[in-house]
C-alpha cells in the first residue's frame, strides 16, 4: 500500500512516520533535564548515588516490598538472583518469552527447560511442570507475560512439594496486581525491566525486589563485584550497577506512571473498537479485577478465520512503516543454542507452538492515539477485502 491510500482512509501523509512496538515514553522532559543538571553539578555518575537511592525507595513504596536493589538491566538482574539463590542444574522455565530469560540461565551454566504454556493468558502452565521436574531441577523461572501474573499459588504449591526456589520475572508486570496485591512481592524475589521499550523505563536498566532481607544484601554486593566494603570483596560479583542518569529517567517516568497506564488503557480500549468485526482476530482480555499496566495490546490472527496469514498481514503494515511484532516467534526453543541441544530439540510444546504462529502485538504508548490507530486498522480491513477479491477472482478463472 502507498501513502495515497492512507489519504484515501482520512490520514495525514506524515503519519507515514513509524509506529513500533515499545516505542519509548519519556515523561516529563523538563523534570528530566533538572534532575541531569543536578546530577553534573553533583558529579556524582554512579556507585549506588542519591538518584539511585531515591529510585529504589521509590520502587520499593511501589511495590509494597522490603527491598529493591537498582540494576544495570533486567538480564544482569535474572543472572544475579539464580545465582544468590543457588540455582543449579536445571530451571524450568516458558519457551513463550524473550530470550534474555533463557539466556540468564545458560550463562550461569544453568540449563533451562522449557514447558508448555497455558492458551488462554500465554503464562507457563503448572500442570506442565511437574513432569519436568527431575533430580537436576533447582528452581522455577516464571514469566508474568503480557503484564498478566503466573497462576502463583499453583506454582507456590508445586515448588514447596519439590523444594524449589521460586523467581519470576516481571519484565511486563510492574504496576500490575495479582488478586490485589502488587507484583514484585512474590517468590523469592521479581525482576523486573526498566528497558527503553517499557512503558516506565530508565533509558536502560532493571531492578530486583524481595521482601527477603539478607538476600538483598548479598545482591547489593554481587551487582558491586562483590564488595562488602572498602578493600574487602565478600562475594563473586559483576558490575551491574545503574547509573544516576538512568535513574533520573525511572524517576521521572514513576512520577507520569498514572497518566501513562491511562495513555496505555486508552489505546488498549481504541484497539478494541477499532478492530471489533475484522475477521479471525482476538484479543487478549485484560484482567477484570486487578490493577494492569495495558503495556502490551496483545491479539492472535485465527487463519482459518481471515482471508490473510498472520505473517502477511505484518508484511502490509510494515510496508507503510508500521512495524507490528509477532512475540515470542518461533520460541526459545527452537532458538539457538536450544535448538540443538539433544535434552531440548525432541520436546513437544504445542500451545507455544500455536500461540507462537498467531500472536500480533500492536503499537501503544504516548506516540500512538484513536486516529493512528483507526488508521492501523483501514489498512487491515482493506488488505483482507483486496485478499477476498483476488480470491474471488481466482475461484472465478477457475471455474471458466
């Protein structure tokens, strides 16, 4: 499609500019510019400064936890909890989600073993754990994918009858509850992702929270090489420190969190009406009771359905510069090193499979509105109605 036809369906030319998928927000800019400008004046970069400390304590009221320890990213955040909590041998963990969760295992040499999720919230489902869990299983690494929160209990019971260590990462979830209470309290500790594509991010970074006090310590010490105080290193570390500018950014994106989850609802809703007939896609509900963060608009294409495959309508919308996603294709799985390790290429995981080959992810945030979104779906509606008729005229031919 060219840009006359986004003229044809009421749009502005320049709205040829790209639309992503965690394009990122970025809050109050004055107030982040204030808080640089103390930060040079102070000339005080990094090694634990009052911005980071004034972020942690912020996060920790967030998330109604004990601690909070700021990091450099949420991977260096996973690799530093499995390894204060001892996690060895094998973790298992969802195929459905980015690679970082898998990798943060594998490069503590710590093998993870991927279950199936459950269809209708793309969560890891407990029921797959079980028969997984093996002599070598030391812990369970679970996703709150989409911002919507693991089945907890079920997974507290099935690591307390195994007694396994229990961390979930929360890269999607902050600002999101689970029957009420905030994310970020459970397990032994919740990572979460302060990455420039989250809707509250910190240009780059992540942080770990628990309620477990001598935990937080020992990873204060490991995201510090380990240091325990002035010439005295206590523990195997690694810089994975953040960095104050970093912080000023998550501070001042905490400070817009309502007005941005109202942006984000917003959208969400839009999306909804917007694509209310188009044939074969669904949404994935948001929870009905609990806080949510409406970080992700989340829908699956059902090609039986729908004139169009998933993958050819992600070739239209990124002809015009719309650059819609398909999370987590094709699976950690069947993503190197994982595809050809013998203890991983012959597992069966057919919901990941099949959520893998329907999921669509579409642009929100502070750059997206009613308008853009209206438009996303034109394009669509017209690319399935050209499909119908191309197809029309096939089966016509044919029947000359």
């Amino acid at each position: 499609m060219s840009k006359t036809t986004l003229a044809f369906l009421g749009g502005d030319p320049a709205f040829s500019t790209a639309l992503h998928v965690g394009r990122p927000n970025i809050g109050d800019r004055d107030a982040f510019m204030r808080r640089v400008e103390e930060i040079l004046d102070r000339r005080w970069l990094t090694n634990s400064g009052p911005v980071v400390t004034e972020f942690e304590e912020k996060l920790a009221e967030q998330l109604q936890v004990s601690d909070v320890i700021a990091v450099c990213n949420a991977t260096v955040g996973l690799e530093l909890a499995t390894r204060a909590l001892g996690m060895s041998g094998e973790v298992i963990v969802p195929s459905f989600t980015f690679i970082a969760t898998a990798h943060a295992l594998q490069w503590q040499e710590t093998s993870p073993v991927f279950a199936d999720i459950r269809k209708h919230d793309h969560n890891i489902d407990p029921l797959a754990i079980e028969a997984l869990i093996t002599e070598k299983t030391s812990g369970i690494l679970a996703v709150h994918c989409w911002g919507r929160p693991v089945d907890i209990e079920a997974l507290n019971v099935v690591a307390k009858r195994h007694n396994l260590k229990l961390l979930f990462d929360a890269s999607h979830a902050f600002a999101c509850d689970y029957h009420g209470q905030p994310v970020g309290g459970f397990g032994e500790a919740e990572v979460f992702s302060f990455h420039a594509t989250k809707f509250i991010n910190a240009l780059e970074g992540g942080c770990i929270s628990t309620n477990n006090p001598e935990l937080a310590e020992e990873l204060r010490y490991m995201r510090n090489f380990g240091f325990r105080g002035y010439d005295d290193v206590g523990f195997l570390g690694v810089n994975g420190k953040m960095n104050e500018i970093s912080a000023a950014m998550g501070l001042t994106n905490l400070e817009s969190l309502e007005r941005l989850i109202a942006v984000n609802r917003e959208n969400f809703d839009s999306y909804q009406q917007a694509f209310a007939d188009f044939p074969g896609l669904q949404f994935l509900p948001a929870p009905e009771n609990d806080a949510f963060n409406y970080q992700y608009v989340v829908a699956e294409i059902y090609e039986e359905e729908c004139p169009l495959a998933r993958d050819e309508l992600i070739d239209v919308l990124w002809e015009e510069n719309i650059f819609i996603r398909r999370y987590f294709y094709p699976g950690c799985h069947r993503m190197e090193p994982y595809r050809s390790q013998s203890s991983t290429n012959d597992r069966q995981l057919p919901e990941t499979d099949a959520v893998c080959s329907r999921v669509l992810v579409f642009p929100t945030g502070e750059t997206v509105n009613g308008d853009a979104i209206r438009q996303v779906s034109g394009i669509m509606f017209q690319a399935i109605e050209q499909a119908k008729e191309v197809k029309l005229a096939i089966e016509k031919r044919s029947n000359a």
